[in-house]
C-alpha cells in the first residue's frame, strides 16, 4: 500500500497535468483565431493550475471541493476532447475523453463515499 504523503503527492499532480494540457491547448486555439473556445479552454486550465497550486500551498483537502474540482476538471476534459476530435487528431480525443470520463467517475465515487461515511 502506498504511502500517505505519496498518494497526496500523485493525488495533487492529476491536477497540474491536466492544466498543462488545458492551458497549451487554450492559447493554441486563441492563436489560431478561435477566440472563445480558446479563453474558455485557456481559463480553465488556470482554474486548475491555480487549485493545484492551492492544493500546495494549503496541504488540506475539503471534500466538496474535491468534488467539484473533478467534475470541473471532467467537463474541461470534454470541451478539449471534441476540440481535438473538430481538429480531426487521431488518438489526443480518445485520451482526453478518457481522461474526462475517469474524473467523472472518481467524483461521483467520491460523493458515494461522502454520503455513505454521513449515514
């Protein structure tokens, strides 16, 4: 079993990996002259960076946030996915939707353990 500060350290990295694909794929998109699909994918790429960095800097984790971050995450993944799939790319879509779906997934798992501790 892994340790905790290991399984944090992972926990908090899915979350910078994901802004380093939002964010490129953002400014890509506004360099490109598709501006609103562009700062919408840019801004939250942002939004996570900016709770990864949170995420460092507080070393605490609340539960609703957790939650709200993935399917934050989840929907951003999405957008990007059938941005890639308008593009016409061959295997980035497929990734980023699976990508989107195990956030989908890890949050509504989260909110069951949520409800289930609760009762």
């Amino acid at each position: 079993m892994m340790n905790s500060k290991l399984k944090t350290n992972l926990i908090a990295m899915q979350h910078l990996v994901v802004a380093l694909i939002l964010i490129p794929k953002g400014y890509d998109k506004i360099q490109h002259h598709y501006n609103l699909i562009g700062w919408i994918i840019l801004s939250m790429g942002i939004v996570v960076l900016g709770y990864f960095i949170y995420q460092k800097i507080k070393k605490t984790s609340n539960h609703y946030v957790t939650i709200a971050v993935h399917l934050f995450e989840s929907t951003a993944l999405f957008l990007t996915s059938y941005v890639y799939f308008i593009e016409g790319k061959r295997f980035l879509p497929y990734i980023t939707l699976l990508a989107g779906i195990g956030f989908l997934i890890a949050s509504l798992l989260h909110s069951y353990k949520l409800v289930k501790a609760k009762n």
